[in-house]
C-alpha cells in the first residue's frame, strides 16, 4: 500500500487495529531507527534487537516514566511490541524475512525489571548502630 502521509498510513492501521494507539506506532518506528543506528549495520534487526534497542531507546526517551507512557498506548508487553511491527509489515510499511515471527517478540522482557527496576533506589543493607559503652576502669 502507498501513502502520502503518516497520517494517512495511522488511519489505515487504527482500522484494522485499535488496541494501539498512534503514537505506539511511531514509538516503534523511531525504536527502529534507534536501534539500526546503535547497531550501525543495514536495516534489518532480529526481534530480540529490536526489542533491546528499544527498551533502551524508551528508556532514554522517558526515564521514570516509561512504563506509564507505553501503557497509554496500549504496549504492556514485548508482544505488543511485535503486534506493532507485523501491522507494520502488513501494511507494506516495514519488510521482514523468512525467518522473523511474532514469536520472536514473545518472553523478550518483563516490563517491571525493565523499565521501573532502573530508577528503584539501591537496597541497602540496614545494620544496627554501634553503641558506644564506656569502659569499666578500676581504681
């Protein structure tokens, strides 16, 4: 399918498809692009690569509030992420080979480790005060 603009192509998705929201759409694409160029090789990345590079773009992007922010749009797992991405190809807007499945977007990451675990405060280990005694001295 061609389309003249993003808007266009965003209409055309959220019809076949409204458990996303726009934006989750163009946070996978600007992933994409994030990741292509951290691992400064052609276009195409695995979905494990994928699924990295945009954990860490996602992070760097909205810090605290990440995990908040995804689930406005409707991403609350790695496999919404590739359900993302095979709309995407379906609507001729990315390419995939033989070998990329929605499976690979399956178990890719637990949402709570990965994106509130880093801004959780170190534990620290609590340890009882010293209490200072003074010594017994004898005349």
């Amino acid at each position: 399918m061609k389309y003249q603009t993003i808007d266009e192509m965003l209409e055309s998705i959220l019809l076949t498809d409204k458990r996303y929201a726009a934006d989750a759409y163009l946070f996978v694409q600007e992933g994409l692009e994030y990741t292509v160029n951290k691992l400064n090789r052609p276009r195409h990345v695995s979905g494990q690569e994928l699924l990295n590079g945009i954990q860490k773009f996602a992070l760097e992007q909205y810090g605290p509030l990440t995990k908040r922010v995804l689930l406005e749009w409707g991403i609350n797992e790695c496999l919404d992420i590739g359900n993302i991405v095979f709309n995407l190809v379906d609507h001729g807007l990315l390419g995939k080979t033989e070998n990329d499945s929605i499976e690979d977007f399956v178990d890719g990451f637990d949402f709570n480790e990965a994106f509130l675990q880093p801004f959780r405060p170190a534990r620290t280990t609590l340890r009882a005060p010293k209490i200072h005694r003074p010594s017994i001295c004898s005349i």
